[in-house]
C-alpha cells in the first residue's frame, strides 16, 4: 500500500485497531472510575464498606451517614468497574478484603484512592495547560488552591507508616544521631509532617523547615504549637535561595526537588548548608531517566500526567528548567554528584513503592 505520495506504508491491522479500541475504552472508563474512587474516599464509602457485612445500597449509605440515592449509583459505577461485588438476589453489596487494602485510610501508603483525588485535581487547571502548549510558559502553584492539602494526606500516609520505622535506619547510624541531637533541615517542607513528628520524637535535636508556600508553614506552625513542640521552626523561603552556610548535620527532601525551578541550585543550596560530612536523604519518584525502561512502571502514566500538568509546568511558569517528576535516578544521581555529594546510594522502603530514596553525603 502506498500514499498519495507513493511513500509506501504498512498494511492497515484490523486487530490491533480493536485491540486498541478496548485500551482507550479502559482509559476512559478508568479516568471516571478514579473521580468515583475519589468520592468513595473522600466520602468515607470504602472505610464503610470494609467495616460492614454484605450490605444494600439503602444499608450501605445509612452506615456512611449519606444519600441513598447517591450512593446507590456510586455502587453501580463501583460494581461494574470491578472494585465492589454485587449479589443481585439479595440485593446486596460487598468490598472484598482484597480491595480495601488498596482503598481505604487503614492501608496507609498503600491506599490509591488519595492518588484518585489528583484527576479532579489536574483536571481544574486543563484548559491552562492547552494553552501552555500553544504558548509555552507554566501554570504557577496558585492555581492548585487544594494541593497542598493533597500533598499533605498522600505524603501524611506515607510518613507515618514509615519515617520512624523504614526510613531513618537508611540513615547512617539510623535514629542514634537524632536521639543524641544534632540540627535538622527539611527543604520544600510543605506542611511539616515529617519534620514535627521527628521533633515529636526526638526532643534533643533541632529542626527546621524551609518552604515558599506561607498556607503549608502556616499549618506547620500549628500544628507544632498544638502538639508544644518547642524544638521546631518554620520558615518562609525560595528552596534556590538557601543561605545556611554548614549549620545542618542532615537535610531532607521528600518529593520536592522534581518541581523546583532552578533543582541545581536547591541541591546546591543543600550541599553548602550541610557540614561536612553531614548526611542528605533525598526522596523521589521512583522511576528511570529514561523512557523505554518506564515501559513496565505501574504507576508511569501517572508520573507523566502529573508531571505534565503540575511539577513540569510550574516549574516553567517561574522561568525555571522544568525537571519534571520523571527524571529518574540516572539523573538524579547525576545531579547530586554535581552538587557535590558523595557516597550516593539508591534505596527502596517497602511501603513506598512510588519513591526512591537517595542518601548520599556532603564531602569533606
């Protein structure tokens, strides 16, 4: 077969076009299943339904304090996507133990359902992104007015499931230097979670948490206030502009360098603000820097979206690089070499299948 140009083309494939049809059916019917599983979190649906026997929709929405009208079509997208069975002789509902461990707030970091809620999310900035297509620039982070709280549930899981026991015995010396004390930053903070549940923890060392949103250090503040720790402080300010010169003996980021504008400037900022020899732990997507390795990545879709439509464009929308989410341990390792740091090793934490965690160290 040739073109009207006579460049010769392959033959059309029936098969792989149906084939196809049924990937882009599944996209779609998985795009209104991920709103739906978000409202089942956000909801409080799945907590329900895990605690409940087989149960009717009128039954079901009693138990969650809802509408049963509601509810009963949120079990019918539910049952014919897959995630809820359905006993149409006795009318009733059921989530298999099987699911809830992926969908409810009692599987922690594990539970995809706060992944769901950025659909919504992404999608209130899309018709913003179009343009930036056409145009170039960003989308700046005040157009993600819920983000942060996002970050903060989805990262909150992660964190407390596993700071205390999975990744502090990364470290070196694992969690001895924290209790004898020693100083303590946290870099693109956010809410402070980490940073006050290590403060909680271990009252003899210092901490401090840098970030550029002044709502997400407001709500450390708080937070730290209620719970009387007096070993904290949160500061307002631009990650690239780091001016602690060695007055920490370990840093951390989690998921923060990825959507910096200026990341060798942060990483950078970081090496001079450690002392010599201190320690950085540097947390990010788990992913290759290069494309056809991500082939068999779960989650590498995702990553994509939400690098595409949040980390990369911000970034760009304040003249910076745009990393992207995606950059990938190649690169990442490449990037902490040249901002000086030595002895890099790649780690895994086992309930945190999405990031990896980088420690490395300042030389000298």
């Amino acid at each position: 077969m040739t073109t009207s140009q006579g460049a010769a083309t392959a033959p059309f494939d029936k098969a792989k076009a149906k084939a196809f049809m049924a990937t882009m059916t599944g996209v779609m019917n998985g795009g209104a299943l991920a709103l739906m599983c978000s409202i089942g979190h956000k909801t409080g649906l799945f907590d329900t339904m895990a605690q409940v026997p087989p149960s009717t929709a009128a039954e079901v929405a009693a138990a969650a304090g809802l509408d049963e009208r509601y509810v009963r079509e949120w079990l019918g997208a539910m049952v014919t996507g897959g995630v809820v069975e359905h006993d149409p002789d006795a009318g009733t509902y059921r989530l298999p133990a099987e699911h809830s461990g992926l969908l409810t707030r009692a599987a922690g970091p594990l539970n995809l359902t706060t992944f769901c809620q950025y659909v919504s999310l992404l999608g209130e900035v899309e018709d913003e992104i179009v343009d930036a297509f056409r145009n170039g620039g960003g989308v700046p982070y005040d157009r993600y007015p819920r983000f942060h709280r996002l970050m903060a549930e989805s990262s909150g899981q992660r964190i407390d499931r596993t700071l205390l026991s999975e990744v502090l015995p990364l470290l070196p010396g694992g969690a001895e230097p924290l209790v004898a004390g020693i100083d303590v930053a946290d870099v693109g903070c956010g809410s402070g979670r980490a940073l006050n549940l290590l403060a909680a923890n271990f009252p003899a060392s210092r901490f401090t948490g840098y970030d550029l949103s002044e709502a997400a250090i407001g709500t450390g503040r708080a937070q730290a206030g209620e719970e009387g720790l007096t070993n904290v402080e949160f500061v307002v300010q631009d990650a690239a502009t780091l001016s602690a010169e060695a007055s920490f003996d370990l840093v951390t980021t989690f998921d923060a360098i990825h959507d910096q504008a200026f990341p060798d400037a942060v990483l950078s900022g970081i090496a001079r603000a450690l002392r010599p020899g201190g320690t950085y732990l540097c947390v990010e997507p788990k992913a290759s820097s290069h494309l056809h390795e991500n082939l068999e990545l779960p989650m590498a879709p995702f990553f994509y979206t939400m690098s595409t439509m949040h980390c990369m464009t911000v970034s760009l929308a304040y003249g910076g690089e745009g990393l992207g989410a995606v950059w990938g341990r190649q690169l990442a390792e490449e990037r902490l070499a040249k901002a000086g740091f030595v002895d890099v090793v790649a780690e895994d934490v086992r309930e945190d299948r999405t990031n990896t965690y980088f420690v490395a160290r300042r030389a000298g």
